[in-house]
C-alpha cells in the first residue's frame, strides 16, 4: 500500500507528467488521427459555439502543419445569433476551410418541416442533418458533445454507431476499453464522433484560456435587450418572442452555450474575463444545459429521444 502510494506521488512529481489538460487533449488529438486513418469522408460539426470552436483547434493542432483534412458542417436554423454566424464565417475564411450549411429555413420554404408552435427550431435539425450526412455521403460525424453536458449524452461512446436512417441505439453501442475505437460500420451507416466526451464545461474554459482562444463576445457579460420566459431570459427577435404579457428589459448577461435563439437562456453574469467566467462556471451546481436550455426541458428523455430519431 505505501509502495503505491509512494510510486503515484514520484509519478505527479515527474517532469513528464501530463496535466489533466494536456492528457484531454492528447486524447481528442489522437481520436482526430484515428478517424482520418479509419474514415474516407469526415465532417466537423461547426456552429461557431465554444464547443466546436475548441474541437477545431484540436483538429488543427492534430494536424498541423499540414491543413485539417476534413470539411465542416453547420445546421443554421436560421434564428441563431447573429454575432456567433459572424464569427464561425470569419473562422472559415481565416483557415481555408470549406463548410457545408444545412438550412433548416429552406426545408420549412419547401414544406418538408413546419414551424413548431412555440416558435424553436432546434428540433427541427435532425432532417436537415441526417439528409446532408447523406447527401455528402460522411461515414464519420465530428460532435461536440460532452458526457457531462446530460444524462442521455452520458451514455454516449466516443465513436457513436449511426444506423442507415441516423439513429442511435445504445444497444448497438460498443465497448472502449484501452482507448481501442471500432469504427466499423456498414454501408449506408455513419459513426458518430466526440472528441469532447470526457471533458466538463470548466475543462473547455480553462483550456480555452491556456490556448488563448477566441470566442464570439456573446459568452462574456454584456447588455442586452431580454425577457423572462419558464425562468430563463431569452433574447427578443423574428422567432417569436416577446409574446403578450412578457415585458422586455435590459439586463447584464451572457450565454454558457449557444444554440437557436428561441431556446437558448442567458444569466445573469458580470464575467467579463475568462478568468471571471472560470471561477463563475467553477461555483456553479447546474450544467450549462440544464440552466439554459429550453428545448431540454420538453420531457425527462428529450434528448435521447432526439438522439434515437438521428439528433447531434
């Protein structure tokens, strides 16, 4: 027992030794570098959102200094802000890449999806997703998913099995041991792939701020015109929001995570730092999705449902 314990302590002590962020990021480097050697046609799920902002600066870094062999992709729902559109353009051009937009705007024009009553087209993504996945023929999905993010994220693998129509069954889920990843799938399915998996939303933050990442100002305090709606404040817009009864005020804050408009909740924060933020997300006991996200709220399984019908 006290040789153990010895050992473990020579282990921290020693130069070589990784910090927790560098041994999440040595993993997601090497998930990034499993998937180009094991897939013919990969796509980066990019939003402009911190998640996937930190997965494209691993998939950089994997691979530099040659260019990140993969395209990306982005579900616009057409009601997402428009500072993070701003940026994940201007990301796009800053590295060359190419990206590919699903618009969830366009299948509602062409009478394939209907506006939902209350206005938030987040569930409205998994047409427009599953139909470009095939359209472009990816055998392998880049996600920014967490396992701590929700419960039905929690039981994701890192390579997520996809069936021919998208969808997810956990029992058709396989086993990781030693960071050993089967990528086998048949013709028509597609693998889902979360780099992030074992990361928590303090990681993310304090690597965003080891690596000096930029991020849209959108997750920083600011002023900003929102309403009360199911306890969270949501921004006013096109979408449908304020309805009647629901009075507009200005407030201090800013978004944990960013997603449609219409469902996305701000708090109230005076983090105007990243070391602000950290020590705000570090004092916090709610995830970033139960927080703020309404469309999580449907139902106790709405997520996975989403997941089982070819969700992120």
């Amino acid at each position: 027992m006290t040789t153990t314990i010895k050992a473990t302590e020579e282990q921290q002590d020693s130069p070589f030794a990784l910090s927790h962020l560098d041994a999440l990021e040595s993993e997601a480097v090497h998930i990034f570098r499993e998937v180009a050697g094991e897939f013919e046609r990969p796509v980066i799920l990019f939003s402009g959102g911190k998640d996937s902002i930190v997965m494209l600066h691993l998939a950089l870094k994997a691979f530099a200094p040659a260019p990140v062999p993969f395209t990306l992709l982005h579900v616009d729902t057409g009601h997402n802000f428009p500072e993070v559109i701003e940026y994940r353009d201007r990301t796009v051009a800053r590295h060359g890449l190419r990206l590919h937009v699903a618009s969830v705007q366009d299948y509602i024009d062409r009478g394939v999806l209907r506006e939902r009553p209350d206005g938030t087209r987040n569930p409205l993504q998994t047409v427009p997703l599953t139909e470009a996945i095939q359209r472009h023929r990816f055998d392998a999905v880049f996600g920014g998913g967490r396992r701590d993010e929700e419960k039905a994220r929690a039981k994701e693998r890192v390579f997520s099995l996809r069936d021919e129509f998208s969808q997810w069954d956990p029992r058709r889920q396989r086993p990781e041991l030693w960071q050993l990843y089967n990528g086998r799938h048949a013709p028509g399915e597609h693998v889902r792939v979360f780099p992030l998996s074992n990361w928590t939303e303090l990681d993310v933050w304090q690597y965003i701020a080891r690596e000096g990442i930029e991020l849209p100002e959108i997750y920083f305090a600011h002023e900003r015109e929102v309403f009360s709606r199911s306890g969270m404040w949501l921004t006013a817009g096109d979408w449908g929001g304020p309805k009647e009864g629901e009075t507009v005020e200005k407030r201090l804050i800013r978004y944990r995570t960013v997603g449609d408009m219409s469902c996305t909740g701000a708090v109230d924060s005076d983090a105007t730092t990243l070391d602000a933020v950290i020590a705000e997300i570090a004092a916090s006991r709610l995830t970033e999705r139960g927080a703020t996200r309404a469309d999580d709220k449907l139902s106790e399984a709405a997520m996975e449902d989403r997941k089982r019908e070819g969700y992120f």
